[in-house]
C-alpha cells in the first residue's frame, strides 16, 4: 500500500528513533485516541463495503479546526488496504487538473481532498458526476465525451460547510461533525507521547500538564516534545527523564505554559476585553498589531470554544458567567 502526496515526503528507511520518535501518528483505529462514535460507523462501512467486494461510499468531515482528518483518512485507506491520494483544493486551478487525478486513482482508492470549501465550481461539477456515476465528461470540439474511471472513495475534509451546497453535501452518505476532545483524551495523547519520550510521571501530574495545551494532537505532541527538550537541556539524561510536582512547576514556569495552551496574541487579546466592556474587531487588530483575518482565524476560536468570548453586532466582550 502507497500514501501518494505531492506536498509531503516521508522516507520510511534508515530512520532513527529520533526521527520516529518526531513522526509519531496513529496508525489504526484502535491507536486513534478519540471520537469513538464516528470510529464505531466508519468500522462497519469499511467491513460492508470488503462484504461486498466493493467501494466505500464518500465521506465528508467537517470541523472547527487543528483535527487530524488526514491521519483519520490514512487509517481508513490502511483498513481497506488501498492507496490513498491527497490534495487541497487551492491546488485544483482547472478541471483538467482533477480530471487527471481521477484517473490516476485505481479501484477502491481513497482521494482525500482538504479544505474543500475552496474548489471552483467547475471542478466541483467534475465531482458531482465522478462520484455519482464514476465517469468524468470532456468537451472537445463543442462535443462532449464520457469517460469512464475506476470506482473509489471520496473524502472530503472542511472547515467551513457552511459555504457548501445541500446538493453537494447530500451527495456524501458518510457526514461528520469532529467534535473537541475531552480532558481524558487529551490526557490519553499526552501520555502516549511522554512514554514514547522515556519521561516518567505520575497521573496528578499528567492531568495538570495536559491543561496546559490546546486540545489538538499536533500541540499535545509540541508540549510533549518541548517538556522533553526542557528535561533533558535542565539535568536529566534522556533515559532517565522524571517529572514530580517541584519539577513540573519548573517546567510550567521555564516553558511559559499557560492555561488551555492560550498563545501570547490570545492573552493580550483576552486583557483587551478585561479592560473594556466591549470592543470592536477592528480596534482589537490595531491594539495587536495583527490583521483582522489573524484575529478571527488564529485567535479567536479557541476563545470561543473555550466559552471566554463572544461576539455581538457591537464588537467583542468577555463571556458573562
């Protein structure tokens, strides 16, 4: 089985434990720490469709942000044991470009396309018949050819499904919403990364790291690393590594870890609010320094979902408890 990717290149020989150790990415469902219910539904289509001796049917993941939909789309390719191509939509310039990926693509393999809200209409009516009916039409000469292409599976990853149409959304049998982790998943990751790190602890001090980073496997992966990195440059050799209360202060204090993993911007962000009632967006990225679009895609989700925000029709304000 290949993973095609024009954007990433892994090399899977030679590699050190330092190098596996850095890469570190679930591989199956059962090593994929979180959203257990849509798992549950994604086993039974992949064994219906290998029943059946054949494709499974589209999927389209939505979200709020920082989610792992590639690696998810991975390990339901592994299941299948097919091929799996992925693209973003900003690099589809012309439907000449998805007509040849699709027929790159052979029986059953998975295409995973990213940010999907950003693919031109023409291209996307390329995929309204590719999906339904597995052909692609072509104009030559004022005549339109039908070409047949080989089945497979289509995953489709948003964070914006808002933008996308009811006709194109019903076109996916398989729909589902990412939900945030909880506090025991995130503390689930963090442990696997540590122990892969030969940093050994306690479950209190596990439970009060894990509150210092975002609630996203990419940053529960980053602190992993940074509180090895700290561990290791402080004292410690790196197959001796102990975090106990006095060094977890330590840790917390040297590596700036604040609650919830807020960012610099989202704290200064936060004091704004504190000391005004309400403030409008474009007052905020002037105070900042930052553009509006930094405020309302870097900044400001994490706030939102962490309940600390809200926004109004005149501007910004702390959530009232």
């Amino acid at each position: 089985m290949k993973i095609v990717n024009s954007e990433i290149k892994t090399n899977e020989t030679n590699q050190n434990k330092e190098s596996i150790n850095n890469n570190i990415r679930p591989q199956s469902f059962d090593s994929f720490i979180w959203q257990e219910e849509i798992k549950s539904i994604l086993k039974s289509a992949i064994l219906s469709a290998i029943k059946r001796n054949d494709t499974l049917w589209h999927i389209l993941f939505s979200w709020d942000s920082w989610f792992w939909k590639t690696t998810l789309s991975q390990i339901i390719a592994n299941n299948l044991w097919k091929n799996i191509k992925i693209i973003t939509a900003y690099a589809m310039e012309k439907p000449a470009d998805m007509i040849s990926v699709l027929n790159q693509l052979d029986e059953w393999d998975i295409l995973f396309i990213d940010e999907i809200h950003r693919l031109k209409p023409k291209i996307e009516e390329i995929l309204y018949i590719a999906m339904e009916d597995f052909r692609v039409d072509i104009v030559m000469d004022d005549e339109t050819m039908s070409l047949p292409i080989k089945k497979f599976t289509l995953i489709w990853a948003t964070n914006k499904l808002e933008n996308l149409s009811d006709a194109f959304k019903n076109r996916f049998v398989y729909k589902f919403h990412l939900k945030n982790y909880t506090n025991k998943e995130k503390e689930l990751i963090l442990w696997k990364y540590l122990k892969e790190f030969n940093i050994n602890f306690d479950n209190k001090i596990l439970e009060e790291l894990s509150k210092k980073c975002l609630p996203v496997p990419r940053e529960i992966k980053n602190l992993a690393i940074k509180v090895r990195d700290y561990l290791i440059a402080s004292w410690f050799k790196e197959k001796s590594m102990y975090i106990d209360k006095e060094i977890l202060e330590e840790i917390i204090k040297n590596l700036h870890l604040e609650e919830n993993g807020l960012s610099s911007l989202q704290k200064k962000y936060l004091k704004i609010l504190e000391e005004n009632e309400i403030v409008w967006i474009k007052t905020i990225a002037s105070i900042l320094n930052v553009n509006e679009k930094v405020i309302e895609k870097d900044i400001e989700p994490l706030l939102i979902n962490l309940w600390l925000i809200e926004k109004t029709k005149k501007g910004r304000k702390l959530k009232s408890n």
